[in-house]
C-alpha cells in the first residue's frame, strides 16, 4: 500500500508548518501581487503561510505541543490568517509591499480582537524577544567591524616607540572603570572610544578618552 504524508511529516515534523501546511496552494497569487519589506531592507513575496507558522508557534507557547494536533487551533489560525490577509489586500486591492512590522500588528489585533488575548500576549512577547536579539545582534556586529577597523592602529609611548593597540586590553580598562556603574554602559563608552583613537595616538591621551 502507497503510504500517504501526512501535513505533519509532509512538513518535516514541524507542528506549527503542520498548521499552515493546508493553507498551501491558496491564493498563490499573493506572492506576485504582493512584496513585504523585510527589516534590512529587502523585498520578499508575501506568504500568508508564514503569518500561520508565527500564530501556531503562540497557541504552541501557551498551551503546549498538544496544540498542535488540535483542530480548533488548526481552525482558528485559518481563520485569522485569512482575516490579516483580508485586511491588508484591502487597503491594496491592485497589490503593493506591506512592512514586516506592519504585518505583524495586524497579527497582533486579529488575535486581541477575536477574544485571544492570552495567545496576543505570547506573540507581543515573542517580538520583544526577537527584537531584543537583533539589538544585540547589531551591537555585537558593530563592535566587530570596529575592531576590524582599527586593528591596524599604533599608540605611541612616552619612548617615542610605536606599540600596536591592544583592544582587548583597553575594553577590559573600560568594563572595570564602568562597572558597578548603573547609567553607564560599557559598550556605548568603548564606541565613544573608539571614535577618538587614530594611528599614532599618544598613550596618556587615551586613560582621558576613556574617562
């Protein structure tokens, strides 16, 4: 006997792309008429598939894996998807480019407005968590362009003698000076720092950089 996937292996053992599984196939259209504009920047086709997947993965966080072999979850995330969906087209019935943020709010208050709160409350807090992650994400990317910006600088010392410039030195330098020190962060000081620093720089000049 020919064996038949399921939604749920179909999608690789992913419950929450089991939901959104049977939403495949529909208004394919979407995707030709319609771009999001992602956070960086860049277009994609829209695809209400992924406003499903991110609904599955609220009802999942509050009530369990159970969720997702339910049909009354299955149901109502049918449901709402299509309302966002219905609510954005609306506004551009010729088609457009909807922003990522945009989208997600009308997630948001189709969840509130339908009597989930509980759900919304998930999502807002999913957001915040990711948009926390991508903050420091940045940071973390900056400070390692930074570095790689001045990796090639000299200090010159009392001598007169040029001595390569020791980063991991001076960020240990700053992380002590700033600790125990509520309004201040450590980050935000060694960028400052950073910005002061030039080939050559004397080396008394930067304890005051740093101060």
């Amino acid at each position: 006997m020919q064996d038949i996937e399921s939604p749920l292996t179909k999608s690789g053992g992913n419950p929450a792309a089991a939901v959104a599984h049977k939403l495949d196939h529909q208004d394919t259209q979407l995707t030709h008429r319609y771009n999001v504009v992602r956070r960086n920047g860049k277009l994609t086709g829209f695809d209400k598939n992924k406003i499903a997947v991110a609904m599955t993965k609220a009802f999942l966080a509050v009530e369990g894996g159970q969720a997702a072999a339910s049909s009354r979850v299955h149901e109502t995330v049918e449901k709402l998807t299509n309302l966002v969906v219905e609510t954005l087209t609306r506004r551009q019935p010729d088609g457009g480019t909807f922003h990522i943020e945009d989208i997600q709010d009308q997630v948001e208050l189709s969840m509130m407005r339908n009597g989930e709160q509980k759900i919304a409350r998930a999502y807002v807090l999913y957001r915040e968590e990711r948009a926390h992650a991508r903050a420091e994400e940045a940071i973390t990317s900056d400070h390692t362009q930074i570095d790689d910006e001045i990796a090639g600088l000299n200090v010159k010392c009392a001598d007169g003698s040029l001595q390569p410039l020791d980063i991991e030195r001076l960020k240990t330098i700053i992380n002590d000076a700033c600790d125990g020190l509520d309004c201040t962060e450590a980050g935000r000081v060694y960028e400052e720092t950073l910005r002061n620093l030039f080939d050559g720089v004397p080396e008394k000049d930067i304890s005051p950089t740093v101060v």
